[in-house]
C-alpha cells in the first residue's frame, strides 16, 4: 500500500508563523499523530506533500523520517493538485490512501476498514452531521455513491444532504493518472479537487464504497485555535479513558494532559491538573498529587510525589516521598526511601537510600551517600562563575542547617557539618566540622535612627 498524506496547507485562520500541520496536540505536531496512524498499517511507502512550512515540516517528524518520502507542492492548487505531485513515488500495483495532515485523530483500525472495502476498486471515508456546513456532500443514486459535491457547488437539495465526505479515500493507483490528468479547475475554488475522481471512477463503472468511523471525531479536521483545543479536550478524554480501563484512578478525568507516553502500574492515582511529557512509567502504587509536571521520567513502586512538583529526565526510586513544591532536574537518581522536601530542587545528582533534604535545599552536581541528613537552607555551591565542579557527600552525614557545601569538596562518612558552616575544603569522617565566624556582642551599641 501506498499512504500520501497531504500536508501543504497554510492554516490561514491559525493566525500563526507556525505552518497548520505543526501546531502541537498532546505535545506533538499535527502532522505527526498522523504519520503514526499511517505506520501502523505497515505501508511500502510514506509520501508526505508539503509546502507551507518548508524544511520545518520535513525536521517535524524526528523518527524514521528517512523513510518518508517528501514532496514539494508549490504553488498549492487544491488536494487534487497535491496528490498529483506525490503520484511519480506512488508503487502502480499498490492501492493508495490519502490522509490529512491535519485530522490527527484518525486510527489505524478504522483506516484498515476502509481499505478492506475499496478491495482492488475505491473507498470514500464519510461521516453524518447534524451541521454539514462546510463540507461536501456524498450523493448517492439508488444508495450507491455517484459523486462528492463541494458546498459552494452544491444546490439547495445537495446542501440538504448530511452525508459529507471526509477527504480519506482508498484509490486504485493505476487509474490515478488518468482522473487526475481530466481535473478541471472550473470551480468556485479555482482548484484542482481530489473529490472529483469519485464521479470518473463511477463513470468508469467501478463502485465506491462508504465507510464511517465508530466516531466523527477520528475524521474532524484543525483549521482554527478553537478547533485544535476542541481536538486536544477530546484526545486528552480518550486517553484518560484508557487509563481509567487499565486500573488508574484519576481524580478527575477532564484534567490530565498526557503529551507522550504514559505507563502505570498497579493501583496508581493521579489527582488533578497532572501534566505527563514524553515518556513517563509510573510504578505500582504510585501516587501523585495536583498541578504536578512530570517529564522522561521513572517513578518506581510506592512512591509518593506530593502536589505542585516539577520533575524532568530522573529515575526515582521505590517508596520515596518528593515534594510538595519540589524541582528535580535532569539528570538526577533518587534510590529507594529518598525524601526530597518542600521547596528542594535537586540536579544532576545521585541521592542514596534514605537520605533526606526536607527542606529548602539546592542539591547540584552531587553524589550523596546513603542515610544523609541534609538540613534546611543547605546550599550545594557547584558553579564558579565558568565550570559545574561535584560535591560527594558519604554514608551517613548530617549536615546542619544554612550550610554551604563549596565544590570541588568531600564530606567523609558519618561527618557532621555544624549549621551555618561554609565547607571549603574536606570534612574528615566521623567528625564534626564547624566553619563560621565568631559570635560578638557589643555592648552598648545602638541602632541608627532615620534622620528628620
């Protein structure tokens, strides 16, 4: 099989820069929902036709874009035009389905449908609404498709239809030539329609089957903001849908946003305002609060991440307790039993098992021991004003408060750092280690008074 997706379009009632087709749903372009849904029939060819957007569009699909074929529509004269462009990459013995860069719903089961039914002649996608406005209407004569009619060129009877096309169609590719090559542009649009072949295949004598989705969503298209959040809520519902099937309790299902891919295990709970990007796996008995932002992260089994917690690209261990208010940072290995407090925010460092920052901490560019206490105010200087340098921190230190660790610089093991000390060199093990300034009162002293 053959799959052209057309994907030229300008969006022009997007009022953006940004071509239409790379506008983001769940945190990925338009334009890539559907070459996802296209992969999943395992075609011989991917053939993409651009146009506004230019290389933008073609560096939108990061993986296995080398095996897209890409082509270049310009100047962009209708969906006919467009398929036309893609037809000299098109195998001749293949069927080929035409998708829209812009209907990023549509699922690979209800496209295997449709194919099934075209066999070796064509099948048309069409839906019923209650409003038809906008779209073309599918004519039948004695319940065959006969033609698909555009609205500006329809009658009044043929507005009544509320039968319309969706655009998605399985066509014989051998015969695409010819019907494309006897399109006319003698039209309202001044373009060149794609739906137009409907009527030469049935001159020709071949049927055309119609096929509808299990829901008009999969076939609605973006072509204003209102759309595309229309769109999102609807995916966003699907998806948290399947969650709830698969044993996770959400709070509320109408406020969680995945934008990737998200995996739980067991009895995981979500509350409200959960935002997941890209890859995150949630472990057995994983729970997390409200307004959480969780990204290209594992969270291992009993974990509880408390609300309003920002964490990026970390692996976090079984039964720890993150937050609320918590920032962890690329790069960053909690182990089992971590606590990482409120206000803590933690980069590119590994915490051992049951370690501890309550409170008011930065942990940068370290390596932290197991059973480390880490008190509130505790600073982790790793940056020079040039270079990161790494703080390494052994088994079983307590660090008194408001302390400032120096790097490059080690705490022994079983150390103690008195609060209020800054560390600039080594703290041996097992001692305690104290560096602040002497306490003085002056007597007598007496604090400046505001002049009149």
């Amino acid at each position: 099989m053959n799959i052209v997706i057309l994907a030229a379009g300008q969006g022009k009632r997007m009022h953006s820069d940004t071509a239409k087709v790379l506008h983001a749903l769940a945190g990925r372009p338009l334009l890539a929902h559907v070459v996802a849904a296209a992969r999943e029939l395992s075609p011989q060819r991917i053939c993409v036709v651009y146009g506004h957007g230019g290389e933008a569009v073609r560096g939108a699909i990061s993986r296995g874009a080398d095996a897209i074929t890409w082509v270049l529509q310009e100047p962009q004269l209708g969906t006919g035009h467009a398929l036309a462009q893609a037809l000299p990459h098109l195998k001749a013995g293949a069927p080929t389905l035409v998708l829209y860069g812009d209907v990023p719903l549509i699922r690979a089961a209800t496209l295997k449908r449709l194919c099934a039914a075209a066999g070796a002649g064509m099948a048309v996608l069409t839906v019923e609404l209650d409003d038809a406005n906008g779209y073309g209407r599918v004519v039948r004569k004695a319940g065959a498709i006969e033609r698909i009619v555009e609205q500006k060129e329809a009658s009044p009877a043929e507005q009544a239809i509320r039968e319309v096309n969706t655009g998605i169609m399985v066509v014989p590719t051998a015969k695409l030539k010819s019907w494309l090559d006897r399109l006319s542009n003698d039209n309202a649009q001044g373009e060149y329609y794609l739906t137009d072949i409907v009527a030469l295949a049935v001159a020709e004598g071949m049927g055309v089957a119609g096929v509808q989705p299990h829901a008009v969503w999969e076939t609605l298209g973006v072509n204003s903001r209102n759309q595309l959040a229309e769109l999102e809520r609807i995916h966003q519902q699907n998806l948290a849908g399947e969650l709830m099937g698969r044993g996770v309790t959400l709070a509320d299902p109408a406020r969680i946003d995945v934008r990737g891919r998200l995996a739980c295990g067991r009895d995981v709970a979500i509350d409200v305002n959960c935002v997941f990007e890209g890859e995150v796996a949630l472990g057995d008995r994983v729970s997390i609060g409200a307004n959480c932002v969780i990204k290209n992260t594992r969270v291992a089994a009993g974990t509880r991440i408390e609300p309003f917690c920002h964490i990026e690209e970390a692996d976090v261990g079984a039964n720890c307790r993150v937050g609320p208010y918590a920032r962890i940072r690329p790069g960053t290995l909690l182990a089992e039993d971590v606590h990482v407090g409120n206000f803590v925010e933690v980069k590119a460092s590994a915490i051992g098992a049951g370690s501890k920052a309550n409170h008011l901490a930065y942990i940068g560019d370290s390596d932290v021991g197991r059973n480390v206490n880490v008190g509130a105010g505790t600073i982790t200087c790793n940056y020079d004003g040039a270079n990161k340098h790494r703080t390494v921190i052994e088994d079983d230190v307590f660090i008194g408060s408001d302390t400032q660790l120096v790097a490059p610089v080690r705490v022994g093991r079983g150390a103690t750092l008195g609060a209020g000390t800054t560390l600039t060199h080594d703290a041996p093990a097992g001692e305690l280690t104290v560096a602040r300034a002497r306490q003085v009162s002056i007597r007598g002293w007496k604090r400046p008074v505001k002049k009149k």
